[in-house]
C-alpha cells in the first residue's frame, strides 16, 4: 500500500517538474482555465462538459509523454542523431495532433454568435469583471512565459545538425 501511494508522490512530482520546465505545458493550462471559465456562459450538458475534460487530459497527457520521451532521449545521447530527432518530432507532432483537435471540439461546442455577444456584454457592462479579466491576462504570460527552471529549448543533438 505504502508503493502504491509512493505512485501518487512520484506523479505529482512528474507533473510539477513539467509544469516548472515546460513552457508549452503552462500555455495548455492557461488555455484550459481561460475554456473553462468561458465555459459557464455556455448552456453545456454534462456530457459536454466531459467532452471538455477529456480533451484538456489528452492535450496535458501528450505534453508529459512528450516531456517524458525527450527526456529520456537527452538522458540516452549527448550526440545529433537522426533516430532521436525523428523520436522526438514524433512525440511533438502527437501533441499538435491532440491540440488540434482540441480547438476543433472548441470550435464545436462554443461557436455560437449569440452567446459570444452576451459575453462582450456581460464585460462592457461590467467595469470589475473587464479589469479583472484584463488582469489575468498579464498574470497569464508571466505565468506561460515566466522563466521555468529548465529551458524549454530542445536539446542541440535531438534537433539540429
């Protein structure tokens, strides 16, 4: 038993060291709190609503694999290598994979003209939610792009020649 929540710990520090290192990962997150709080002008089912959480795991979980494998790649090779390159644009391109359809389940459930007006309005009328959501901007890209421990470059042999 005690492993077994040893597992929760080594996870959590996993997603941690991901969020610290990789800028994309914080980009997804800032997306997916942006989404969700969008979300409640919405009128979604439950079943919507897990559409949406599905799809924010799928786009998180490819970023950890992804983080995982070029990890793992950088850990294997101090060298260029055509195989490490076509592994880790391989683990890129499944994150652009469940990133785009990401935004085309977006597209899906919150294209709709008269909702979006109610929100223009909701926040022209509202003088406290506009300045507090032109404050979350700001906070957003430092959060996104603020320095993370790590670089969020590449490694030189799984990438150039």
């Amino acid at each position: 038993m005690r492993s077994f929540l040893k597992s929760f710990v080594y996870a959590g520090e996993g997603i941690w060291n991901t969020i610290l290192s990789q800028r994309n990962f914080r980009f997804h997150i800032a997306a997916m709190i942006y989404v969700t709080a969008f979300s409640f002008f919405y009128d979604l089912s439950g079943t919507e609503y897990c559409v949406l959480m599905l799809t924010f795991a799928s786009v998180l979980a490819c970023e950890l694999i992804n983080t995982a494998l070029e990890n793992a790649v950088d850990l294997c090779s101090k060298e260029y290598s055509d195989i490490a390159k076509a592994a880790k644009d391989a683990a890129s391109g499944a994150v652009l994979v469940s990133a785009v359809f990401a935004v085309i389940v977006g597209i899906i459930l919150f294209f709709d003209i008269d909702v979006m007006k109610n929100i223009v309005r909701y926040y022209s009328e509202s003088i406290a939610s506009l300045i507090g959501l032109a404050v979350s901007f700001p906070a957003a890209a430092v959060f996104v792009f603020g320095t993370g421990k790590h670089s969020n470059e590449r490694k030189e042999h799984g990438n150039k020649k």
